[in-house]
C-alpha cells in the first residue's frame, strides 16, 4: 500500500499556547512517554500493509502499549472510561496527535477506530460496548468490514449473504469480497439479509461476526498491481449467537448508514491519524516525484509534458485544500458528517484523473515496469494505478450521495420503493425468491 508518511519540510504547527493548565500537563505526560515508548515515524515505512504480517503484529503490540500506558489506545481517548477509554474531550486527541506526529502509530487499526467504535457507540448494546470497545482498544482486536460481494457492484443494499435464526443462533451463509486485511482480522462487522419478503432495504441486519470461527474461511486476493491486501470471505453455516445483533433485526441498513459515514468522515480527516505532519508553510508544497518520473523518461523540457505536470500539481493541491476544509468543517460541526461523501468522491475523481495524467506522462513505462525502480515506481507501471475509487463507498454510490442528499436531484428510476427484495428482477436467487 502507497500510504507512506511523507518527509516533513516545514515548522510543525502546535497549539500549546492554547492549552488550560490540564491540557498542559497531559501533553507533556504523553510528549515524555512517547520519546521513550515509540517508534520513529519513517518515510519509507507503510502506515498499512496487510500482508507485512510482522508490520500487522508489531501495531498490535503499539496499540496495546498506548493502552497500558493511559493514553487510550488509538483514537480511545473520547472513548468513555467504562469502554476502556480516557472520556476526554477533542481538545486531548489533538494535543495527543500533536504530541506523536514524529512517531509511528498503530494505522492497522484504522477500520476499528474509524468505523467500528462509532457504530458500537452508536447501535451497540450495553454488553456488546463493554465487551468489545475494550479489545479494541487494547489490541485484541483487529475488525474487518463484511460489505460488498462477489455480485453486488456498487449496489450494497443488494447484499445477497442470508442470515437464519435457528433458536438463539443465526447461520450465515453468503460471500463478501476486497475486504481490507481480511485475514489478519479477528472480528468483522457483516451485512447479511434476514427477511427478503421485505423491501431491499428493510430486512437487512448488522453481525458482529468472529472471523475465527468455524465455516468461515478468508481467502487474499492476488492483485493484477501486486499485492494481496484484499480478501474473499465464504461463510459456510457461521454461527452467530443472538446477542452479536448489532441494532435491530431488520434494521442493518441504518447501522450500515453509520458505518459509511464513519468510513467518510474518517477519510476526510485523513483516515491515518498522525500520518501526516502538520507544517506551517508559505506557499503550495508540490511532490518532486512527478518531476522525477518525467527526468526518467526524458520528457522534462517537453511542452506537453509540462502541461501534464501543471496539470497533476493542480489536482492534488485542490483535493489538498478541499479535504482540509471538510475536515475542519465536520469536527467544528459547520458541515453534518454526511459532508465525507464529498471529501470521497473528490479524492476517487481526481485520483482517476490523476493515474490517466500520469500515464500519459509515463508512456509505455506507464503501463508496465520493473519492480527495482525505487520512488519512481510510485508514479509508473501499474503501480500508479489508483484503488480509491471503492473506499467509503463505490464512485457510484458517492455520485448518487453527493446528487440527491446535497444537491438535491431526483432519484434514478426504478422499481418501487416497497417491492420486496425477492420480487426484484436483479440480485434475485432460488435460496432467496
């Protein structure tokens, strides 16, 4: 994954001077036990990758470390104390992120504290928030999303991985597919359908599924690009106990809600707390790596290319300067969280846009390259191609978002709105009709 932190160029912004005499004394607790207890954040080192099983292993241990110390976990320190957080308000995250961005922090969990905590908070039961937040927290657990399947595309309320209540028990049987570490997760949150006599999205219900347990086997998914950071879930007769309901019976679309506006809101933050240092600087900071792939392929006094270049510069400078400002709107509550849909589908248009830049720059080298081309193989060969257009959502489902609920357009035509699932010409199987 190309998710690396970039090299700091300028004075790292603080916010001391703002701090009450408590916020004080935290920030230098936590600036006195990171020095000695963290590792230094390094360039060149993933902030994920799935598959660096010992990167995977080393972020628990950090997660764990964080949590032993008093400080929360990641992201655990609004998190209320009985859920094994610090009940502390924004203002300490802050100084805590503050405090860490020269170090490395434990990024593999950032679908656990981005999407999971937030829907546990929110549709959990008492038992389920004591018994769960705390193993995230501490680095028990790492939480996978059970989303998308095999024949759904963007349609997600289409998910077609039923669920049978047999007594206490519910039994899953289905498919879900590009789950992100799939095989690395301990505990995945999973969509599956309960009643398909009701309209597509009423009888939909949330699990809480251990992906230990047995009739269910992960599978990574070999990518053209390299890499196997996705994986394919079958769910054979997985059992569920009743109690791992997460929200209503039936009511699993409102949890899903949740959980892709968790899922936005956390990538227009920047879904990597910390990754990124905060710098003050005078002017718009441009990457030397584009220019770099243009010196490679001997185009750098060329017209177009620069044009190219020009072209690329503008695209990441204004998703730069829109991403922040949907960020500061959402924490500061100038924009509904609802505001990350935008935030997503800005980052998978430009990123479409800037991959078909690039490898117009690139040409031939643009399409293939060998493994050995160092930082130059971030902008060529396959490896430029962007992946981002399905995070939070499909590029589809964002323009839908985007259309109807900001700018208020009609919605597409097509069936009626309470046709029962297993009356629909699409997503209609003999299991399910």
């Amino acid at each position: 994954m190309l998710n690396s932190p970039s090299p700091s160029t300028g004075e790292v912004v603080t916010t001391e001077d703002r701090d009450t005499d408590e916020q004080r004394a935290f920030r230098l607790k936590a600036r006195d036990w990171m020095k000695d207890n963290l590792p230094p954040r390094l360039p060149d080192e993933a902030a994920n990758a799935f598959e660096d099983l010992e990167l995977v292993a080393r972020d628990r241990e950090l997660q764990t470390k964080i949590h032993a110390a008093g400080f929360g976990g990641l992201q655990g320190i609004p998190v209320p104390v009985e859920y094994g957080g610090l009940g502390l308000d924004q203002r300490f995250e802050d100084i805590f992120f503050e405090e860490a961005t020269p170090y490395r922090l434990p990024w593999h969990f950032g679908n656990a504290t981005n999407i999971v905590i937030p829907c546990l908070l929110e549709h959990g039961t008492e038992e389920q928030k004591r018994k769960y937040l705390p193993k995230i927290l501490d680095g028990t657990h790492y939480w996978a999303q059970l989303l998308s399947e095999p024949s759904g595309g963007s349609d997600l309320a289409g998910v077609l991985t039923r669920a049978e209540k047999r007594g206490d028990t519910w039994i899953l049987n289905g498919s879900k597919v590009w789950t992100s570490g799939g095989h690395i997760c301990d505990m995945g949150l999973c969509l599956a359908r309960t009643d398909a006599s009701l309209r597509k999205h009423a009888g939909l219900t949330m699990f809480l599924v251990d992906m230990h347990h047995p009739g269910m086997t992960v599978n990574q998914i070999e990518l053209v690009m390299g890499g196997a950071d996705f994986c394919q879930e079958f769910l054979d007769d997985v059992e569920v106990p009743d109690e791992d309901v997460l929200g209503e019976v039936n009511g699993g679309w409102k949890v899903a809600g949740t959980q892709l506006v968790s899922e936005r809101k956390g990538m227009a933050r920047g879904w990597f707390v910390g990754l990124n240092r905060a710098e003050v600087l005078d002017g718009i900071e441009l990457s030397e790596r584009y220019g770099m792939i243009a010196k490679h392929v001997g185009v750098e006094k060329d017209p177009q290319a620069r044009q190219l270049l020009g072209e690329v510069f503008v695209y990441d400078t204004v998703k730069d300067l829109i991403g922040k400002r949907i960020n500061a709107g959402i924490r500061n509550g100038t924009f509904t969280p609802e505001a990350g849909s935008i935030s997503s589908l800005m980052s998978s248009v430009f990123d479409i846009d800037r991959t078909r830049l690039l490898s117009a720059l690139a040409g031939p080298e643009g399409i293939a390259a060998s493994p050995d081309e160092g930082e130059l193989s971030i902008g060529i060969g396959m490896s430029r191609v962007t992946t981002h257009r399905i995070g939070g959502g499909t590029l589809e489902m964002q323009l839908n978002l985007v259309a109807e609920r900001h700018l208020g357009l009609p919605r597409e035509l097509g069936p009626a709105p309470d046709t029962p699932f297993n009356q629909l010409k699409a997503n209609k199987t003999a299991k399910i009709a």
